[in-house]
C-alpha cells in the first residue's frame, strides 16, 4: 500500500469549521492497514492540510495505526489570529471616583459640587501617561490560509486647562498647582485651587486667586476674598468682601453687620443672610432665612428651605422671589422687587443721565455756531474761528448721532421693563402687611396677611392669586 489513493478508502481528513485544526479518522477497521509516516504525510497535504501539521502524531499512527482504528485524531493545528490591545491613558491618581466628578458648562466653566475629593497636583507633575495600542498578530489556517487580525486602537489625551504634552505625545504633566480633574467630556484639566484651612483672618490676610477658593473656617470681618473660579466658605461669613466669577456657597451663613459684600458671576448659595449685601448674577438660594438684607439675583431668589423666611430690607430679583414667609406680625417694612434685572435700573438711569448731558451740550454747541454763522455771512470769519466751526458742526453731528442711539437703547430697556410675564413674587404659605412688591414699574403694597398667594403684572395692575 503505498498511494494516497490507496489510503484514500481507509482515512478521512476533516477539518474544523474555522480550519484551524485538522482530524483523521479511520473509515474503517481493517487489520491489514499499513503505510509509512511519509507516505501518510503526504496524503494529509493532498487533503489540503499544509500548515501546522504535528509530525510526531503522524509517527504515532504510522508506526501503530491499531491504537488510532477507533477515535479521531488532531494531526494538525493552526495559529488563531491575536487582536491587539487597546492603548489606552494611565493616570497617577486614581480617577474613578465618578460621582465627584465636576460638570463642565457651555463656556468652559466648571461648576465644583465636591472640591475636597478631588487631586493636588503640582506644578510640573506627570499626571498622565498614554500607553501604546499593540500590533495584532495575523493567524493561519491549517490550510495555509492567512487570518487576518485588528490592531489595538490607540487612546488620545483630551487636553483641558492648565495641562502640557510632552513632544512624543506620551505623557501630560501639570502647568500650575493645583487639582487633577476630569470634566465630563474626560478631559484632563489642572484646576487652580487655594485652600485654607481655618479662619481666614491676620494670619491668612486677603485672597486673590486664579481659581477656586475653599476656607474650611469663617471669613471675618475687613478681609477679602477674589477669586475667578468659585468660592467655597464651609463656616461662616463676617462682613467680609467675597467676589467670585463662579458661585459662592456659604455653608455657616452670612452675619455681615451691614458690613462687606457677597458677588458671584453665577449663584450665591446660603443657610442664612442676617444684614447682608449679597448681588449674583443668576440666583441667590437660601434654605433658612434672608433678614435685614439687600439681595439682588439677575434671575430668581429663592428662600424656600423648612424656615423660608424673607424679613426687612429689599429683594431684587430679574424673574422670582420665592419664600415660605415674607415680613412678619410686626409688619417689618420689607421690598420685593421683581421682573426687572437690578443693574438694569441702575443702566437706565446712567443713560437718562447721560442723555441729558449730550442733550445740554448740543445745545451750548448750537449757540456757538449761529454766532459763527452769523460772522460767516458777514464775511468776517478769521481763519481760526473757521477752524472751530468746523469742529464744533463735527462734535455736534456725532452728539447728535449718538443721542439717537441712546434714545433708542433707553426705549429698548424700557420695554424689557415690561416683559414682566415670568415676573412673580410667592409665599409658599404667608405674606404679612407692611410688604412692598414692585413688578416691573407697577408698586403694591400688602395690607392684610394672605396666606399661599402669589403676585404678577396683569393688565396694568399687580394680581394676587391664589396657589394651587
């Protein structure tokens, strides 16, 4: 016996269905079979099975084909193809903490909900790696056919604020101190952020910083804070300056004395305002009480907490104030005033001022000039006075260009006055006599206690309603 074909009638080569392995089979039980390992070799290759073929089993069935008659044998394997790995970016601090992580807003701001958990870096630190995607490795068949495999796909930095590349692009490190944080986007940024931990008082003196201020303590009276991130005050508030281009939140309160300022670019946030002088461009939120104060928020004010309660002084607030109380039995003489944005009626009365100055000043103009004209007229104009003619029909042209536009801006702010529909005070259960509402240019005065009323601008008037 010596031909394939011979051995044909005896084996059968099957193959797996990804051909990565090849198995021989007897067809038949016949005591006679014989043949050599070479001879069984290349009838294996005339079945197609060119690769991995294991020649130490095809020894084994050749030299004792009787321990093979019943079961199916691999005599050949191939090579599975290998994916690579992803890169993928290796951090020096632990970054899973997802809840803490800081949402970044539409203008690249970030709004700091937990400061203390996040990462001091500092300056010139590796705070990231970028670990290589691998290559795959191609795999065979047993058939000698190729497999093809996928390469790891390579991981990028998100570059965020403060951070630097090295050139080969490998690794991130700090550019300032501060704190190492994801943005919701994952982009690595280095917040700036300044801490204090106690009172801000002598020792610790006034705060000016790039960032983000956290005082684990009170701020006492006389000292100021800047900051152009946001301010984090975990005690009290004295009549102290604090000024943030972000939001400041006062866990203890403020118990300013009439004494000092609170501003933020965004919200003000606060257990309590007793005597206080607190401006936000969007709300001012409050769980326990606002007292004596001056508060102005360009969107709403809201004193909704268990306490709720507004008393004395003046509110201002671009669309709602909303209270549980507001005034009291005494009837505390207290101001709401709502539907307008507090620096707007500051603005409007700068450019009522303003237009008056432009308006006196072409007229002091006019008169110059009908006496220049009339020694034009006689023909004895010197060539100075022409000078100043000239001039002065300049000045008086742009005067008068720019009292157009200014009387046009005050029309335009005097309408946005009226777009008072959101405008609306409420008291969640009580508003006392002796409270004054403004909405818009319209003015009310509570006389009687009411309880769960709100107020708006309807049809030339202030409404009361009753709440749902």
């Amino acid at each position: 016996m010596s031909t394939s074909d011979t051995l044909e009638s005896f084996l059968i080569v099957q193959l797996s269905q990804d051909k990565l392995t090849a198995s021989l089979q007897f067809n038949a039980a016949n005591e006679e079979f014989a043949c050599t390992s070479k001879q069984l070799e290349d009838f294996v290759r005339s079945n197609g099975v060119l690769f991995g073929i294991d020649s130490n089993v095809i020894n084994k069935i050749a030299n004792d084909p009787f321990s093979f008659l019943y079961s199916k044998t691999i005599i050949a394997q191939g090579t599975p193809a290998v994916n690579g790995e992803d890169g993928f970016i290796r951090y020096s601090h632990d970054m899973s903490d997802q809840q803490h992580r800081p949402v970044e807003l539409e203008d690249g701001k970030v709004d700091y909900k937990d400061v203390t958990r996040l990462k001091n870096v500092k300056r010139g630190q590796l705070i990231a790696e970028r670990i290589a995607a691998t290559e795959g490795t191609t795999g065979k068949t047993v058939t000698g056919e190729a497999l093809p495999c996928r390469n790891g796909k390579e991981a990028y930095f998100k570059l965020g604020k403060n951070v630097v590349m090295n050139p080969e692009q490998t690794a991130l490190y700090a550019a300032i101190d501060g704190l190492i944080t994801l943005t919701d986007k994952s982009k690595i940024n280095v917040f700036p952020v300044y801490e204090v931990n106690g009172d801000v008082d002598y020792k610790v003196g006034n705060i000016d910083f790039v960032g983000t201020v956290v005082v684990r303590g009170n701020v006492l009276t006389g000292f100021r804070i800047k900051a152009s991130g946001d301010i984090r005050i975990i005690g009290g508030v004295e009549g102290a300056e604090l000024e943030s281009e972000g939001s400041i939140e006062i866990t203890g309160g403020i118990l300013a004395s009439n004494k000092g300022y609170v501003r933020a670019g965004k919200n003000v946030k606060s257990s309590f305002i007793q005597d206080g002088n607190v401006t936000a461009s969007e709300d001012v939120l409050v769980t326990q009480s606002i007292m004596h104060s001056h508060v102005r928020a360009g969107r709403n004010v809201l004193c909704s907490g268990a306490k709720g309660l507004i008393v004395g002084g003046t509110i201002q607030a671009g669309e709602q104030v909303v209270a549980r109380t507001i005034g009291n039995t005494m009837s505390t003489a207290t101001v709401v005033e709502v539907g307008v944005r507090p620096e707007l009626r500051s603005a409007l009365l700068e450019m009522r001022q303003k237009l008056k100055q432009l308006t006196e000043n072409v007229d002091k103009s006019d008169k110059a000039l009908s006496l220049l004209d009339q020694l034009a007229a006689s023909g004895n104009l010197p060539p100075d006075k022409m000078a100043m003619r000239i001039k002065l029909n300049a000045t008086k042209r742009q005067a008068v260009e720019e009292i157009s536009a200014l009387r046009e801006s005050i029309l335009e702010m005097e309408k946005s006055l009226e777009n008072t529909e959101t405008a609306k005070v409420q008291a969640i259960n009580t508003i006392y006599g002796g409270t004054k509402i403004v909405v818009g240019r319209y003015t009310r005065f509570v006389k009687d206690a009411s309880q769960r009323v709100s107020f708006r601008y309807s049809e030339g008037d202030i409404v009361m309603f009753h709440n749902s």
